[in-house]
C-alpha cells in the first residue's frame, strides 16, 4: 500500500515539473505562445467536461472552441461581456422553460462551458494587461497553495472540509497550503526586490490562494455531482486537466475583478 502510494506521488511529481516547464516556458517567452498555450488548455478542460456532463465529445467541436478561445483573448471587451451575457441568458430561460429534471445536467453541463471559456479569456487577458511577472507570481501562487495543501493535509490534516463534496481536503491542509504559499512568496519577493514594503503582494497572495482553494471545491461538487473520481487521465498522477487546472480558472477571474476595479 505505501509502496503504491509512493509511486504514485512520484508520477505526481514528475507530471507536475513537466506541466511547471511548459508554462514557465510559456510565460517566459510571451504572447501568442502563451496565448496558444492556454486556449490547448482550456480545449482540453472543455473536452473533460463534455465528456464529463454530456457522456458524448466531439473532436470538432473542441477544436472549434479552441479557435474561439484563442480569438476570444483580442476581442473587444465589451463585445466579448455581450456575448457571453446573452449565453448565459439562453441557458438560463431554456432551463426555466424545461419542465425535464433530467435536463440539470445539461444545464450544469452549459454554464461549464460558458465558465471556462470566461476563465481562460480572463487569464489571456490579464497577461495583456499585467505582465509576464505577475502572470508567473499567479501560477507560483497557485502551485504552491496545490502543494503545501496537499502535502500538509497528509501529515496535519484532522478536520474535513467539506466530506460531503471532497472527503480527501482537510481545514488543516487549507490554513497550512496559505500560510506557507503566502511566507514563501512573501519571501522571494523581499529576496528579489529587497523591499520590505510588502503588504500589497501578502495581501494578494492571500486572495489568490483562497481563491485557489474555493476553485479546487467548485470543481470537486460538480465532480461529485456528476458522480465521478477524476475529470480525466490525461495526466498521470492528477487525473485530467480540469483537475489540474481547477483553481486557476476561479482565480483568473477574481484577479481579472481586482485588476480592472483595484489595480
């Protein structure tokens, strides 16, 4: 048991620095390639999800919806709020018209849709309109929050979250994977700058990390909605890319708040 246990946070291990390299990569070189990079992404999570909420795929409809993403990034904003203003308003009073129970999921299945596409436009659009740095400070951010909370819900974790959504997330796990993401961001940043002005960036790292953690629970209710374990297994170790990519889509969109209203 401990020797499948081991191996298996070796794959976990090995998928993770893989996925760091390409988008550290990604983020280092800039736009498009990394504008390329997560409209794959978001294809990909789109995929799981259909196949996840509708029990069918389609290759073309995927690729179709990676087009779009990509073009998504350089669309006028308030074309782009119209838009999915008025997708959410059809899916919305098509649900209220339906008198079919069974049509919930499709219903869930719809507004997925329509949230990673506005989460992955977000991400795309907060490069545009920050940088490189800050975009490499949100995935750091992330990670480490991921990390720390796993690896301290294993050693510390007592009280459950929220068992009846994520049995395996404990409180424990939640506080620690914030404490230390926050410290060790905390102190790179004074590494780097040597400045101890450093509120702002504490303060942020806080936000993202909870955030973090509120996308990672979004992602298990639906899971555990659709009754299923992983949204994939593209990604040894991690399941699918929803599940490696859970937090960030919550997160992109806060920030995309904070940055347009506070930055």
């Amino acid at each position: 048991m401990n020797k499948l246990i081991n191996n298996n946070i070796k794959l976990r291990t090995i998928s993770a620095l893989c996925i760091v390299t390409i988008v550290v990569l990604a983020i280092i070189i800039g736009l498009p390639y990394f504008h390329y990079l997560i409209s794959i992404i978001s294809g990909f999570i789109f995929f799981e999800w259909v196949l996840i909420s509708f029990q069918k795929y389609s290759h073309l409809v995927t690729f179709i919806f990676i087009v779009l993403q990509y073009f998504s990034f350089y669309s006028a904003t308030i074309t782009f709020y119209i838009l999915i203003i008025v997708c959410l308003g059809i899916v919305f009073i098509w649900r209220f018209f339906s008198k079919n129970p069974k049509k919930d999921k499709k219903f869930i299945g719809y507004l997925g849709e329509i949230y990673i596409f506005f989460a992955i436009n977000c991400l795309g659009k907060l490069f545009c309109e920050t940088n490189f740095v800050f975009i490499l400070w949100l995935f750091c951010t992330i990670w480490l929050t991921d990390t720390m909370a796993f690896f301290c819900g294993k050693i510390f974790g007592q009280i459950k979250l929220a068992p009846k959504i994520s049995p395996g997330k404990t409180l424990e796990g939640l506080v620690l994977g914030t404490f230390f993401s926050v410290l060790i961001i905390s102190f790179a940043y004074y590494f780097i700058t040597q400045s101890g002005k450093y509120y702002n960036i504490v303060v942020l790292t806080v936000v993202v990390s909870i955030s973090a953690h509120i996308g990672d629970l979004i992602e298990s209710a639906v899971k555990r909605y659709f009754n299923v374990k992983d949204s994939g297994s593209l990604i040894p170790g991690h399941g699918g890319f929803a599940d490696r990519f859970d937090s960030l889509l919550f997160v992109s969109i806060v920030m995309m708040i904070i940055v347009r209203t506070c930055l």
